[in-house]
C-alpha cells in the first residue's frame, strides 16, 4: 500500500477518534451522551462496512471506550488548568513556558491516548479492511472538498 494510503487511514482514524474528543469535549450530561453515541454510531456503521468480526468490534470498541475515559480525565485537567492559563493570558507579561508547557502537556496526550488507540485499530483490521477504511474516508471527505464555495464546489 502506497504511503499516501497509510496516511489517509490514519487520518481517517484519527478523525473517528478525534470526533470522540468533541464528543467529550462538548460537555457533560445528555449532551456529551449525545456525541459518545453519534461517535459510537459511526464507528458502528464502519465496523458494519469493512465487515469486522465480533473479536475486532470486540478489540475496537474497547478502545473506543479506553479514550472515552481517557479523554474525561483530561478533560477535567483541562478544567482545573483554565484559570491558570486565564492567568497567563491576562497577565502584563506573556509566559511563554507556561503556553509551551500546555500545549506539550496536548500533544503528551495525543501520544499517550490517541496513538495507542490507532495502533489498536490498525492491529485489528486485516489489510482489505483497512484498504475499505481508506476508501471510505476518501469517499467522506471528497465530498466535503471545496466547501463553502470552494474551487472543487459544484
């Protein structure tokens, strides 16, 4: 498979799961219910098209899960963090570590939580089934080139 066919899944991937951060980042109660489900919906309805076996609906969806939980807790250290960097923001002087330590602080997340959970869903899936995945977000997001009136609209 050409690189390019990697990167595509893998973003693909990444999407599903990084709709799963909005999912928990929307909020708490019904509405960040709402939004685990949609996100748990579509993650369905592909494991339904790549024809996934129960193992792999198995082994995904408790990856699935793991960054549900994954993405609550940070979510609340998120929560605890705002006023500080509120502070940062308003103060007479920027500080810069505390900006540079706050977006490590994400991307530590990213490598710890979502990558972990891709490598999980990569490892699932034989290679025709992440061929379809592929295909499936190519399919989803040529749709979506040129929007809002871009050059590629009709």
């Amino acid at each position: 498979m050409k690189t390019w066919k990697w990167v595509v899944l893998a973003l693909g991937i990444a999407g599903a799961l990084g709709a799963a951060t909005a999912a928990v980042a929307a909020g708490q109660g019904h509405r960040g219910q709402r939004f685990q489900k949609m996100i748990s919906a579509r993650i369905d309805h592909v494991l339904d098209e790549i024809d996934a076996t129960p193992q792999q609906r198995q082994t995904i969806n408790q990856a699935k899960d793991q960054l549900f939980a994954n993405f609550q807790a940070n979510a609340q250290a998120r929560a605890q963090n705002r006023a500080h960097l509120v502070e940062v923001l308003t103060a007479d002087k920027l500080d810069l570590q505390a900006l540079n330590d706050e977006v490590d602080a994400r991307a530590n997340f990213a490598k710890q939580a979502i990558i972990p959970a891709i490598q999980t869903v990569h490892d699932a899936l034989t290679p025709a089934q992440r061929q379809k995945v592929a295909e499936l977000v190519k399919q989803h997001h040529g749709r979506m080139q040129g929007g809002f009136g871009g050059p590629d609209a009709p």
